[in-house]
C-alpha cells in the first residue's frame, strides 16, 4: 500500500482522501517512494542541490557534530566495550617456555541501516516564474538537513541527559566550567574530548558574564572566537549553534538551547571509530541525493530524496553544562 503524507502550516497531519486525492499547490509533502522512478530524476536540479549551500550552513554544523560516514543500506558497526579499551594488569612478563597471557576484547557488532527521508513540494504552473523549480529544491534540502541537525542535537544532549548546571553572571567562571565537563568526560570514557559546541543562548550568556567583570582575563575571554575559545581548552574543534525551526504555528525553537556539549568526533571517520555519533549515508548516485521533476498538466512535482541515519555510536564521553 503507498503511503503519503501532507504537513500543511498550522493545519494538523491531513490524508490525500481529505483532499479529494489532490495536493494543495506550494504545500510540502513526504515523497511517496512511487514517483522516485528514472523517468522524472533531474541531473540538472540534482547538480544544483549538490552546489548549492544555505546561509546558515546547517550541513557544517550536522558534519561537526555528527560526522558522516558512507555506508550501503544495510551495515554493521562494532561497539566497542569502552572498558576494556583501558583495562591493565600487572602479569604481563611471560615465564620461560610460556605463552604470553591470552587476553580478548569483545566488543559488540550492531546491524543498522539508513532510512530513505524526502520531501515533495507542488508549483503550480498558472503561477509559476522562472526559477521557482530551483528555490523549490533549495527549500527542500535545507528542510531535509534541518530535519537530521534536529535528530543529531537531541541525540547529542541525551548522552549526558541531565546535564551540570552553572549560572553565568558577573561572578561566573564560564571556561573553567567548560574545563570541568572536560575533565569528567575524559574519566568517563578514557579519553579527553576534542570539540565543543556552544547553543547561541549559551555563548551569549558567556560574552554577558566576561562582559560584567572588569579584568584583564575576562576581556580576553570576551573578545575570543569560539575556535580560539576551543583551542584554550584542548579542544581541535568548536563551533555555536544558531539553527532553528517552526516549533509551533507561532513560535520557533533552537535546535540547541542554553547548553555546551563536549564530545568526542572527527572529519572522515569510519564505521568503528569511537566517536559519539555519527550520521551514516547511502550515496544515492554520485552526489549523495537525488532530485526528482514530475510535469503534470497543470502542475510540477519536485521531490528531493536521501538516505541517512543519525546513530549514537559511544554512549560515555560527552558532557553536557547546563547554563543559565
């Protein structure tokens, strides 16, 4: 049986039956897999969507915290036990005619597999001007990677779900907090973490705190980007997060509040590195998504498609400050 959905603004979930079968023109709906057929793939709109990037830069900050990492459909990962990574014992000398001590590590092997995600939005042709099929497929693919930046922060934050809370005042201390997470994340997993990722209400509660005290520390700190901030710290990395999304019919939410997370991740890793998430990909074709031109008489379909799956690999390593 084929399955679509609508998601009309402020209007509930609604079936094609309630529309008489029809879609509503400039509306956005989840792709029905039955169109994505050879015949309506757009090379040109696909090469558009591949090189074309949104102000906001959604796919960096998803890359940072959730490096991605090709795979086919269907894959296997190992989950390493984290503690055996760090046992040690002292009966390591081997006797004369003896075999060295036998020991084995038994980390677990998980089966996952990517999800096909897309979007379809309809451009009716009475009202249609030029370029319209390419701001429809600029929409779409921000809307996609907005969707998965959602998934990854949320699953980022739940890591250390409750979190350590710390006021950020006149009298705060925000980067010696941040060296503390650190610290405890280190001793969680064996290992410091390399990067940090600062909410946007977070980084303005830092610059308010270093702001309010008069000394020469505080004004280096205030005065520091967010990559030198990082490197102070012993971080490789760091970066804030300003995205948002329609939370409701009149309000929308950040993706990240008023919280820092350090955590481990790194560009171009693989399936088993010890990374806290990653963001597993299905290439589809050779650009990673594909976009899909369907001509009615009156109106044109334009769907884009991909294949992902945002997976917390390491469940120890990352800690979360909580600020206020």
């Amino acid at each position: 049986m084929k399955k679509q959905l609508i998601i009309p603004t402020g209007e509930g979930l609604i079936t094609p039956a309630d529309l008489g079968g029809n879609n509503r023109s400039g509306e956005i709906y989840l792709a029905n897999e039955a169109r994505f057929t050879s015949a309506n793939f757009s090379q040109p709109l696909t090469a558009y969507s591949v090189g074309w990037k949104d102000s906001e830069d959604i796919k960096a900050t998803l890359d940072f915290i959730a490096p991605e990492v090709p795979v086919g459909r269907r894959f296997e990962f190992k989950n390493a036990t984290n503690s055996e990574e760090f046992l040690s014992e002292t009966d390591d000398i081997r006797a004369i005619g003896s075999p060295f001590k036998r020991v084995e590590f038994k980390g677990t092997s998980t089966n996952e597999k990517t999800y096909n995600k897309g979007l379809t939005i309809r451009i009716d042709k009475d009202d249609m001007l030029d370029g319209d099929e390419e701001r429809a497929t600029m929409r779409l693919k921000t809307r996609l990677l907005r969707n998965d930046l959602r998934r990854a922060m949320t699953a980022l934050l739940a890591i250390d779900n409750s979190g350590t809370a710390y006021t950020w005042n006149s009298s705060g201390t925000p980067d010696s907090n941040v060296m503390n997470r650190i610290d405890a994340a280190g001793d969680s997993s064996g290992i410091n973490p390399n990067r940090i990722v600062y909410g946007f209400a977070a980084w303005l509660l830092r610059r308010t705190s270093y702001e309010a005290q008069a000394t020469a520390g505080a004004f280096a700190g205030l005065n520091a980007t967010v990559q030198e901030v990082a490197q102070r710290l012993g971080l490789s990395g760091g970066r804030v997060s300003s995205e948002r999304y329609q939370s409701s019919a009149t309000a929308k939410s950040k993706t990240i509040g008023a919280y820092f997370v350090v955590f481990n991740a790194a560009d171009g890793v693989g399936k088993d590195d010890p990374t806290n998430l990653k963001r597993f990909v299905t290439p589809v074709g050779d650009m990673g998504l594909r976009v899909y031109r369907e001509e009615h008489d009156k109106f044109i379909d334009i769907s884009v498609e991909h294949y992902s799956n945002v997976v917390t690999t390491a469940t120890v390593g990352a800690k979360k400050g909580n600020i206020s």
